[in-house]
C-alpha cells in the first residue's frame, strides 16, 4: 500500500457503491410518469387522428349522397320532398361502398325543401340539405352539406333529357 492511501472503512465504502432505496423510488416514480404522460399524449393523439379520420368520412358520405342525388332527375328529387322529413339516406353508405367498422354508427338523412313548386312558366326549385351524424367519445358530431336542385337544371339536362327551354 502507498503511504498516501489511507485504508476506507467497509461500511463507508459499502455506501458508495450503490444506491440507496430511497434513490431507486424517485427514479422509478420519475419513469412511472414520464411514461404515463407519454401514453397519455399518445392516446389523444390517436383520438384527434380518430376524429380527424371520421369528419374526412363524413364529408365524403355526404358529397356522394349529393352526387347520387344529381344523378337522379328532378321528379325523384321532388319525390322525396313528399315524404316525411328529414328522409333516412342510410341505404346510401352501403351502396358506395362506404361500409365499415367506421360506419356503423353513422346516420345520414336528408332534409328535402321545395322553395318554388313547378307550374305553367314557372320551374321548380328545391334545397337538399343531408346531414350526416356519429357518435364519438360520448359526444355526437354532425356534418351538413346543402344544394339547390333547379327543374331542367344541368341534372336533368345531361341525365334525364329533355325537349322544351
């Protein structure tokens, strides 16, 4: 031995060596919340993107249903005013193919106004409003898209013809 060294006693150096508990529970409690809080964000990350995914979903529904909609000459148009409102357009999610697990709590309707009824010189004018709702964390969204569909408008024009302006 080196006249320099001094001899540690053992119990001084047993308490060098390695942690005590009470270091080992701070730095396990440290971890237990720098991983829950990293959970946390994760999940409310994933619920946005989940949201995010559902309102893109509703929009497309209801701009197909519009389409569809515009398919149709202006008698069918007129035909759905007739009934009760607002009119269940469910029928519309499977026949786009837009069934899905997603889906499944999706509800559209359709709200069918006649603003100006067709008489002799006078064209009918009719406001679709579809309303798509779902439910999401307890909490029900909704979505709305509105259009005018005119008598002899580009409709009936391009898909259904006809022979008088």
């Amino acid at each position: 031995m080196n006249q320099n060294e001094t001899k540690i006693p053992r119990a001084v150096r047993r308490r060098q060596n390695g942690m005590t508990i009470l270091e080992v529970m701070i730095a396990s409690v440290l971890l237990v919340l720098v991983i829950g809080s990293s959970i946390s964000a994760l999940s409310a990350g994933l619920a946005y993107v989940r949201h995010a995914r559902m309102t893109t979903l509703a929009g497309q529904i209801t701009q197909s249903v519009m389409e569809n909609l515009r398919l149709n000459n202006y008698a069918n148009i007129t035909t759905y005013a007739g009934r009760a409102q607002p009119v269940a357009l469910n029928s519309f999610i499977s026949a786009d193919n837009f069934s899905s697990n997603m889906t499944t709590g999706l509800t559209v309707n359709g709200a069918f106004t006649i603003l100006v009824a067709s008489g002799s010189g006078t064209l009918g004018e009719s406001q679709v409003v579809i309303t798509i709702t779902w439910p999401e964390n307890g909490v029900t969204y909704t979505r709305k898209t509105m259009s005018i569909f005119t008598e002899k408008g580009l409709s009936d024009y391009i898909y259904a013809g006809w022979s008088k302006l």
